[in-house]
C-alpha cells in the first residue's frame, strides 16, 4: 500500500471517529481546547452559557468568540486566581467545567466503535455481555454481524437509547455497567445507566429534576452532554458519591425524591400562599419574634436572623439563642430557614466583609460547607441569603456565591431562598441595588424576597415606608425580570420616627403610643395607603412619623393575587400589629 493510500485511510478513518464521538470530545478533549478572540465553535457556546451560569457573561449565546467573551473569560480567571490572558486554554478550561483530565483520556473515549464488519476482542466481550443480559443468543465469535447488531438494537431500545445499532463509548459504558439480567422478550422501562450521549425521555425527566435542584440552568432537552454531565457531577460531589457524571437507576431515584421534596416544598409558592416571617433578638430575653409565632396564622416558614461570617469565610453564629423559636414554630409545622447575613451593629451592612469573603473562591467554599453541614445538623428548610449593601463591581462574585450556594443546596432537597433591595429599574450604579442583578438571581434562587420597604429610610428625608405607587412599581419591575412564582413581597412592620435630617425605628405599638402620649392624630394618607402622623417633644422639636399597619399591609398583599407572586415576607415578626394575623389568615382564606 502507498503512503498516500495509507494517509487517505487514515484520514477517513479518523473521520469516521470523530463524526461519531463529536459529543464525547466537547467533554473529554479538553487538553487540546485552546479558544480566543476569532474562535466560533460549539465550544465556544459551552464556554458562553458557562460563563453565563457563573454570572460573569451577559451578552447571547452566538457561539463567536468577541470582545465581549473575552472580557468575562478575564474577569472569570482573575476572580479564580488563573493567569489572566482572555484565553480559554487547557488549565482553564477544565476549571471552568470542572474536569478532570488524565494522560490518554481522550484516547480511551475515541476507542470504542463497533458495528457491522467489526472484529476483535471487543466484540466478543459485547456478544458475552449481550448473551448475559438476555439479548444474543448466538456463537461468540468476535465477529459483528447481523445477529449481533439485532441483539445491540433490542437492547438499546429496552433502555430507551437511539437504537443505531452501533456501540460507541456511551452505549457500551451503559452496556457493561448493566447488572440485572432481563428474559428474551422482556422490554426494560427503565434505563440502567444514563450518561454522555444518551438521547431519551428519561434523561428530559433527569433534566427537569436537575433544574428543579438548580443544577441545570439550560432547557431540558432530552440529550445527555457536557453541561448535564457536569450537573450530575456537581450532585454527585453535593451527596458525597463518586462523581463520574454517569447516573444509574438507584441515583436516578434519589435525584427524583430531592426534586420532588424541593417541588412540594414550593408548593404553595402557586397560589401566593407563601408567607415567611423574619425573626430576630434584638437584646437578651428578647422574645417578641417567639410571641409572634405563638400567635401567628397562616404562617408557613420562618427565617432566623442568626449566621453570619467573619473575613475568612469561617461560619458564625448561635442558633442555640433561637431555641425556644425554633421551638415553637417547629411544634405549629412552622419550617425554619437559616439566615445569612453581613450585617455588623457597629456599622451596618458590611459590603467589605462581603467583598472579602465574595471574591475568593476558596473562602466562598469554605463558607458555602460549613453552612450546609449546620443546616443539615439543624434540620432547617434551607437558607435565606441576606447579604446587603454590596459593591456593584462584586454582582458576578455575588452570583457565583448564590450559584455555588444552590447547588450545593439544591443537590440535598434544600431550599435557597435570597432577599435583595427593592429597585423600579436597572441602576448598575446604585450603591445600594447596582449589585443586584434580579434576572440573574431569579435564575439562581428558588424563592426571591424583594424588600419592598425602607422606600424612605433613616438616613433621609420623612415619608411613607412603602409607598402603594412605589410597591407596585418594584413589583412591575421584578416581574419583569423574575418569574413572578419566586416573588415573595416585603412587607414592613415597622415605622420611623424622623426629627430633623435623621429618624430613629418604631414598631406598630411604639408607634400608636406615641401618638397617645402626644395627644395627636394619626392619618390615613390615600395615596401612600399608609399611616402618619406629626408631634412636637419636650424639647421643641417636630417629629413627623410614618408607619405599616394591618391595613397598609393589606393592600400590599392585593399585589401578591393581582401579579401572581409566591407570596409576602414580613420583616419582621414581634413588631406588628394585634390585629396582623388575623388579617393574614383572611388573606389566606380569599
């Protein structure tokens, strides 16, 4: 044969391979991957959508390699330590997708393609197997012939696979992983194995139960790749198994019981029946939030104001101060949440202890693992992420920690529920909301609480807490860039007091006492839909106060039925009205 003859069968050869194999090499030829400003490839859309779930690529999925790309693979590598050159190159790219690569990988995913003609070990090996399973009934002879592809047909319709006829490196990856034996004729409904490659209805069911988890950020489509592969990973890693991306029917049952918990948990987020309270102690023997739980109605979940976190990423917190709440709402069927917060009495919300811990990966994690273990030791519901008052320059860290964060909580049947500032538009500049991206977060979370409150605050000039125009402008916007099944409202209980340029906070008894010991009316304003009122103190000074009541909040739950929200939640409980819950279970009941 000539050297010519040889390299054109050489060529057609590895052509024939590569046809075949396309998505096992998206998945496992990342030592070679090299992509830059130019590239336009389907890897590039992996490294787009990639980019996009991590919240650092905001433009389309074009599959062109743009300036644009280029600047999130920057600000991806600088945040994770790697040499910042806009190159998605071997070491960045397994980072990126989480693989791990050893010397011949790709290699072995290339070996195996049997059909029609092929001869060899391998195939004797897939005829015994095929014989054991109850499939092939002929000799073992190494050969693949028309009785073996009938064979390799039968059984790869038995588990729901295209039934080409050809054994690739899935099909027979699924093939010798199959432990039950079936009978001749007897049709399996369900697959032993699911992995790279594989295109069925099980594996769209595999999908949603992925998304449900917040695993899975793409359409379910039926077809096993690389973004799948690297969820069931990331589940498998979550649960403490062997983290191979390939899913065998016990770990399908498991994925489905999670889903399905997350799903009921959810429940109620259909009808805008989800109502969660927001507790705190403010001082020793501070039981205001545990009275309120005691008395409430209608309530479905509390979240505990207890963690947060030191500038390492280390855990604090006592949730042993919340006992006897935890108590009492856990003997009513109330659910708790934990929260996470960064707020400091000395300074407020700390966006630099936010910074510290958002921007380092490994911090990031080490927070992430020491809060998933004390809500699973706890036996909380979830957790509420009540971090505030972030640098806009740090909204990708921010995502990357809510990502993180969900999956990891998501994987074990756990709620993630966040809180973010109330804001009618898109203000990236906003010291106070440009860090919050609500599209991106909707995609992150499984429940939103937008904190429809503090629409005036303590630092600015007098007015209403949460205007009725104001509320329903945010609402608006959030249901714009939100499914409206993940909102829940903000809704205050509180009040302030402004003298002067500054105010201090009042609850609703606090409030409508004041006004008795003035001897002065409280208003009803008809725009505002909330109560005010004005007095002079000792000293001379004119104090003008606003604050929520039952029927303020009342109207504002209009909007949960009139937008189709999940629900409200009540910052915070201990500082309401008598009258409150009452109102609510009325609510409830409509």
């Amino acid at each position: 044969m000539t050297n010519l003859k040889r390299l054109i069968l050489l060529v057609l050869s590895f052509s024939l391979v590569l046809g075949n194999f396309m998505p096992v090499l998206r998945a496992e030829s990342a030592t070679v991957i090299v992509l830059k400003v130019g590239s336009k490839s389907e890897a590039v859309k992996q490294v787009q959508t990639r980019l996009k779930q991590l919240g650092y690529f905001v433009g389309p999925i074009t599959g062109y390699y743009g300036t644009q790309t280029r600047a999130a693979v920057l600000r991806w590598q600088k945040a994770n330590g790697l040499p910042a050159d806009g190159i998605i190159g071997p070491v960045s790219w397994n980072r990126l997708f989480n693989v791990s690569v050893t010397r011949g990988t790709t290699a072995t995913a290339q070996r195996i393609y049997l059909t029609l003609g092929s001869r060899g070990e391998q195939v004797k090996r897939l005829q015994q197997k095929l014989n054991q399973l109850g499939f092939y009934q002929g000799p073992i002879t190494g050969y693949f012939g028309t009785l073996t592809r009938t064979a390799v047909v039968k059984w790869q319709k038995s588990r729901g696979l295209a039934a080409t006829g050809v054994v690739n490196q899935q099909a027979w990856t699924a093939l010798m992983a199959s432990q039950n034996p079936v009978s001749r004729g007897v049709t399996a409904t369900r697959p032993a194995v699911l992995g790279l490659g594989v295109r069925s209805n099980l594996v769209l069911e595999l999908q949603q139960s992925l998304k449900t988890m917040g695993l899975l950020t793409v359409q379910p489509t039926g077809y096993y790749g690389l973004l799948t592969v690297m969820a069931v990973q990331a589940w498998e890693k979550a649960n403490g198994l062997k983290v191979d991306g390939i899913v065998v029917e016990e770990e399908l049952n498991k994925i489905r019981t999670q889903a399905k918990a997350l799903t009921n948990l959810l429940g109620g987020a259909e009808k805008g029946a989800w109502i969660l309270g927001y507790t705190a102690i403010d001082y020793p023997g501070d039981n205001r939030s545990a009275q309120s739980v005691i008395q409430s109605q209608g309530l479905g979940a509390i979240a505990t104001f207890t963690y947060t976190f030191d500038n390492n990423g280390n855990l604090k917190g006592n949730a042993d101060q919340e006992a006897y709440t935890l108590q009492q709402a856990r003997a009513r069927g109330i659910k708790p949440l934990a929260l996470l917060h960064n707020f400091d009495y000395r300074v407020g919300f700390d966006k630099n202890l936010a910074r510290a811990v958002l921007t380092d990966p490994a911090k990031r994690q080490r927070l992430i693992s020491q809060l998933v273990n004390e809500v699973q030791n706890r036996g909380y519901l979830g957790v509420n992420l009540d971090v505030e008052g972030i640098y806009p320059a740090d909204a990708p860290h921010y995502l990357a920690f809510l990502g993180e964060l969900k999956q990891q909580l998501g994987a074990k049947g756990l709620l993630t529920v966040v809180s973010i500032p109330a804001k009618t538009k898109d203000d990236t500049t906003s010291s106070w909301s440009g860090g919050y991206d609500y599209a991106a977060i909707g995609q992150r979370a499984d429940l939103v609480q937008i904190m429809t409150y503090d629409e005036h605050w303590i630092g600015g000039p007098a007015g209403p807490i949460a205007s009725y125009p104001w509320t329903e402008q945010v609402v608006k916007y959030a249901v714009s860039k939100i499914p409206a099944s993940k909102i829940l409202l903000g809704l205050a209980t509180y009040g302030y007091d402004w003298v002067g340029t500054g105010a201090r906070s009042v609850t609703y008894p606090q409030a409508v006492a004041r006004a008795a010991q003035y001897g002065v009316k409280v208003n009803w304003d008809a725009t505002a839909l909330e109560s005010w009122f004005t007095y002079t103190d000792e000293q001379g000074q004119k104090h003008e106060v606003w604050f929520e009541n039952v029927e303020s909040n009342a109207k504002r739950l209009v909007l949960v039925k009139q937008y189709g929200l999940a629900g409200a939640g009540i910052w915070r409980l201990g500082f309401e009205d008598s009258a409150y819950w009452q109102m609510v279970q009325q609510y409830l009941q409509q």
